[in-house]
C-alpha cells in the first residue's frame, strides 16, 4: 500500500485498554483491497502532520531564474549553467546542517553521499578543527526539503539576482501569486 492523506477521525480504548485509533482516508480505492487482507496481521504504521507541498509553478519559477541568470552570465563571457546558478543560491539562502571533527576519508564519503541526493544537495569544506588534521563539513539541503518561507526566500534571493544583473524577470505581484498557490492544485 502506498502512502495516504487523510484525518484521524476518532480515538478510543479497545476492551484491554489498548488505543483505537480510526483514520478517515481519502484514496478510498486505493486502500480497500490492501487493509481487508491485512486485517489482524501486524503492520507498520507512521503518521504525520501533512505539509502543504510547493506548487510545481514554484518550483517552475525558481528554475526559470535559474536559467535566465545563467545566460546573462553567458552574454557576458561567464560559462555558468542553469544548476550552478541554483546551487549558489541554495548556499547563498543558508539551510544547512555542519558536521565536525570528521577524518578527511570520512568528509570525502559524507560529502559525495550528500550529494547524491540531488541537484541542490552542496556540501562544502568550511574549516579545520583545532587538531589542523579533521575538518568541518558544511552540507545544504536542497530546495525539496524547504518549507514556504525558506522556499519563499530562495526564490526572493534569486529575483534580487536578477535584478542586481539587469535581467527581465517575472513582476513582484506574480512571484507573489505563485509562491501564494503553495499546495494548490495545478
């Protein structure tokens, strides 16, 4: 069974005193047939708060910055693509986690393991620890993982960009209407 939206509809205690929690979903079809033939058989369970998700016109936008940074930097000799544009930014709006005291073997696996994860998954070597022979990690989260305001910020960060660079972008009323629709249906 794949993951499913929905509420927590009711809680009681069972005869023994154990909780009883019912749960009304949403993909009725989806889940029938899967809960009727585990009915009585251990499963796992996780539940969670539901996050809106970014709308795909965020995401569209803060690539079509991306891309329109990088060819005026290319009008001006300056190769740069669309993702190094992006990764910049991702580094420039800060969310990130640093770990320290790492032997260089160990940083060198953690950081190309980070970076697997995805185009905006940087990681950096920001220092030395104090022993001048381990070092400090600095690994970025990439935009998948931003909330609306840290998402909000990267594509603000980005329009100053454009703007400090002289390149046509999208009026501030439409950035505004775009990161408004954060979870709509598109």
């Amino acid at each position: 069974m794949s993951e499913l939206s929905g509420i927590i509809h009711s809680t009681a205690l069972s005869m023994d005193g154990k909780p009883l929690i019912t749960f009304m979903v949403n993909e009725y079809r989806d889940c029938m047939k899967t809960a009727q033939e585990l009915t009585g058989q251990p499963v796992s369970i996780k539940v969670t708060k539901q996050k809106k998700k970014r709308s795909i016109s965020a995401n569209n936008l803060c690539w079509e910055l991306c891309t329109k940074l990088a060819e005026n930097q290319s009008k001006h000799g300056v190769q740069y693509t669309k993702e190094d544009i992006y990764r910049e930014a991702i580094k420039h709006v800060g969310i990130y986690k640093d770990f320290e005291n790492l032997k260089p073997g160990d940083a060198k696996t953690l950081r190309h393991a980070w970076e697997l994860l995805g185009t905006g998954w940087v990681t950096e070597q920001v220092d030395f620890m104090p022993d001048g022979e381990n070092v400090i990690v600095r690994c970025y989260y990439g935009s998948s993982q931003y909330s609306k305001t840290q998402m909000t910020r990267l594509i603000n960060n980005l329009v100053q960009d454009c703007i400090a660079c002289g390149v046509e972008h999208r009026s501030q009323e439409e950035v505004d209407s775009i990161l408004g629709m954060w979870g709509d249906q598109e």
